[in-house]
C-alpha cells in the first residue's frame, strides 16, 4: 500500500465520481481508480457506479480474484473517516395510490367492460369477414 495514510472525508471522496477522476471507497480505504477506468473488464460505468457510497458491497458481491485485490494496493490513497459516511439509507416505497372507492369502481367496471368489448370486436369482425 501507499505509504501517505490520509484521512478523507465522504464529502471529499464522494467528489470524486467523474471518469476522469474516480475515487472508491472499499472496505474503509479509499482509492483513486482514474488511471484503471479504461482497463477495468467491466468497464469504466462499473466504477463510477460504485462512486458516492461505500463500494465494499457492490466489491465482494462480483468476487474479485486475489490479483485485482493485490492490483488495488497501487491505487490506495488512504483512509475514508467512518464519522463521515453516512448511515445506510432505509427503503422507503413509492407513494401508492389512495384507496378511494370511487377509482376502485371505475377499475373494476374497466375490467368487466375492455374484455366485453373485445369479444363484441371479435365477434363482429367474424360476422362481417364471414358474409363476403
């Protein structure tokens, strides 16, 4: 690893998510990848989508080989400040829509009558198709 053991902050790590310059933060070491970005077998969108945000996941969920995690001692620059990162982000669903009796009924009257007037169609195509 590189000797300088810098302290960095999210803000500033997180600054850092342009293919000309790509910084990554994986399992507390923060690493400057921009010289890697045109070699990476993913390619260089791999990369900056693991900007911003700790990568450690998105890292060991691929399941690099020893050689690329040796390969990253080249790009190490420091220590990410763990003060600084933010609280992982809880999932909070799309608003639904309400339950208002109103469109209910207009769904399902929508669901009795399309299937309705499909068989009509149908049906009526046949007969005219039928008599010439």
């Amino acid at each position: 690893m590189g000797s300088d053991s810098k302290l960095h902050t999210f803000e500033e790590v997180a600054k850092h998510n342009k293919n000309e310059d790509c910084w990554l933060i994986i399992s507390g070491k923060v690493y400057d990848v921009t010289p890697f970005m045109d070699d990476h077998p993913g390619g260089g969108e791999v990369l900056l989508s693991a900007t911003g945000k700790d990568g450690t996941n998105d890292f060991e969920d691929i399941g690099h080989s020893e050689d690329a995690r040796e390969m990253m001692e080249k790009y190490y620059i420091g220590e990410i400040d763990e003060e600084t990162v933010p609280q992982k982000r809880t999932y909070i669903p799309p608003h639904q829509m309400s339950n208002d009796p109103a469109s209910e009924f207009f769904i399902k009257l929508l669901q009795f009558l399309v299937p309705l007037l499909l068989l009509g169609l149908a049906i009526s195509l046949r007969n005219y198709t039928k008599k010439e």
